[in-house]
C-alpha cells in the first residue's frame, strides 16, 4: 500500500498561508508517498484549484451526517467533495471533546463520507487518565464502532492518535505505538474483515521531523496525522521525506 502523510491545519490559515502549500508541492513532486493537507473549509477549493494536477491531495476536517438541511454552520460531505476534497477527517479528539461526538455520530459522518465519494479518516486515541489507568486498548476497542462494519481499505483510513500527545511535544514510546498499532489491526479485521490488510492505519500526536523515521519503522504504521508541523512546508516536507523512504 502507499503510505499516507496527512496534514490537519486545524483553525489555522488564510489564502496567504497557501504558499506554503505551493513551496510542499514545489519541493515534492512526486513523493513514493500519498500528501494530503486538510485546510479550514474556507480554503478547500482555492488549495483544490492549486493542487490539480500534482502529487497534493486535499481533505476536510469534518463533515455532517446529513447530506443536506437546517444545519446552519455545517457541512455536508457531498460539498467538500464539490469544493475538491478527496478525504475527510472524521471523529478527531478535538471535535469528541469540544462537540461532544460519540463513536454514533463519527460512524454516521463516516456513511455520509463514504457516499459523497470521499475516504473517511477516522480518529481514535485515549486521553492521559485513561492510559495512567492501564485502559488504552480498551478505549481504542470501544472507538472501533466508530468504523461502519462494511467499509474497506478503498475508503477508510484509521488515525491512531493519544490524546496526550496532540500539541503537547509529548510522544508515546516506540513500544506504546507499536502496542496500539497491532491492536488496531487485529481488531479491525475482525470489524471489517480481509480488507482491513489494506487500510493505512496512520499515527498522530506530536510527530515532527526529528521522530518521523523512527515512528515510521514501527510495523503497522502507514503514515501519519500531523497538526501543527503541517502548516510549514519545511517541517511537513521533512515528514513526507521520511515516510517515502520508510
């Protein structure tokens, strides 16, 4: 499978934070890696328009279970699909916490993205409380119904990432991410069958360029989910560099 380095800018950016989009596709023509970056809405289409035609996929950072209505605010899958979106993030830590979504509301998000076309990347990870409390695989166990049962690897894509370690500088051992990541796959082959061989399983939680190639050697990780090092092309490019020569 080719590996996946996915970008979430998160509420960050204006069209001027664009060119370092152009200086990423600039620097990485044609990586042996996938590139995505994951922008606020309101800069989908103008970095869709730009990325046509290069080695740049570009995603949203959430969308809503219905594909249309009274839901002011929102968006539907099908419109980030229009405005050039091929991925969305679905179920980040950050949407759980702040929005209150369960694992229902990210499985239906994950239904709508699927039919709008796009390739679902659905977030799941334990907060500190749980780790200290020896509960990690049983959270990430209860996470999984997030995953509709007859997704495949066409589709899905599953971001491991601990919620103490977005933003905080802090990062798992190599022993702690390579627990979770063989977990992941053992338990979504039992969700979704033979398929899940096949479906990139990326890890996020402070991931930069001077830990990129040893996170990146662990098995069962297909890349990464990274926050605050995607918005500077140098840092992410650094990151696409050590995925495509994992």
């Amino acid at each position: 499978m080719r590996k996946l380095a996915a970008g979430n800018w998160k509420m960050n950016g204006t069209a001027a934070a664009l060119d370092e989009a152009r200086t990423l596709i600039a620097a990485h023509p044609a990586p042996t890696c996938d590139m995505l970056l994951c922008p606020p809405a309101t800069l989908i289409a103008q970095l869709s328009a730009l990325a046509k035609g290069t080695s740049l996929q570009v995603g949203g950072q959430d969308c809503h279970a219905a594909a249309s209505g009274a839901h002011t605010g929102d968006i539907a899958a099908a419109m980030l699909a229009d405005a050039g979106a091929t991925h969305v993030i679905l179920g980040h830590s950050e949407r759980r916490a702040d929005h209150g979504e369960s694992d229902a509301d990210v499985h239906a998000k994950a239904l709508a993205a699927r039919a709008a076309g796009l390739i679902a990347i659905i977030c799941i990870g334990e907060t500190e409380a749980q780790r200290d409390a020896g509960t990690t695989l049983d959270v990430i166990a209860a996470q999984m119904a997030s995953v509709p049962v007859d997704m495949t690897a066409q589709n899905l894509v599953i971001a491991y990432e601990p919620v103490w370690a977005i933003g905080t500088g802090r990062t798992p051992t190599l022993d702690q991410i390579a627990e979770v990541h063989a977990f992941l796959r053992t338990r979504l082959t039992g969700r979704i069958g033979t398929t899940a061989a096949g479906v990139r399983l990326l890890y996020g939680g402070s991931v930069k360029p001077s830990n990129a190639a040893d996170i990146f050697a662990i098995p069962h990780v297909d890349g990464a989910l990274v926050g605050g090092a995607s918005l500077k092309a140098a840092d992410f490019g650094a990151i696409v560099a050590a995925l495509s020569a994992a």
